[in-house]
C-alpha cells in the first residue's frame, strides 16, 4: 500500500501528463472548423472542469488527516477514472 505522500506524488505526475494532452487538444480545437470548435471548446470545459476537482480532491488528500486520508483516496478515484475517460472519449473524436 502507497503512504499518502507516494499516492499524491504519483497523482500529481498524472495530473501534469493529463494537462500537456488537454493543451494539445486546446491547441488542435483552435485549429479546427469553426462548427466543430465551439462543440470542442465546450467539451473542453467540461474536462477542465472534471481535472479541477480532482486537483481539489488531491489538495483535500494533502491536508486530511492520516487516519482520513483513505477514504478520501477512494473519492478521489472515481473523480480521476471518471476524468480519464472522458479525455479518452474527447481523444477519439482527433484520431
């Protein structure tokens, strides 16, 4: 079982790879169609919105106590699976 300080320091490295994709993606959806970039930058949002949740849940885990911090961990998960499949989905759609 990872400590506290191995799982944030494993997150935060999977947060900084997930924002190079989303600002490849930014960068590919200012290059697109005009019909097809308003839905891109919509669905945009909707994933920064899901990372900054997770960022919080990751921020909560840093300051939880040590008997806490698990089942915030848990919490924290499903925001992060939820979140990577949905950059996975919006992935598809520049393949």
């Amino acid at each position: 079982m990872k400590d506290r300080n191995e799982y944030v320091a494993e997150k935060k490295k999977q947060l900084d790879e997930w924002s190079k994709v989303m600002d490849t993606l930014d960068a590919k959806t200012h290059a697109s169609n005009e019909a097809g970039k308003e839905k891109c930058q919509a669905q945009l949002a909707v994933l920064r919105n899901k990372m900054n949740e997770g960022t919080k849940k990751l921020d909560d885990i840093k300051s939880a106590s040590v008997d806490t911090w698990e089942n915030l961990k848990s919490e924290s998960e499903k925001t992060w699976n939820s979140f990577h499949a949905s950059l996975s989905e919006f992935r598809k759609s520049f393949v």
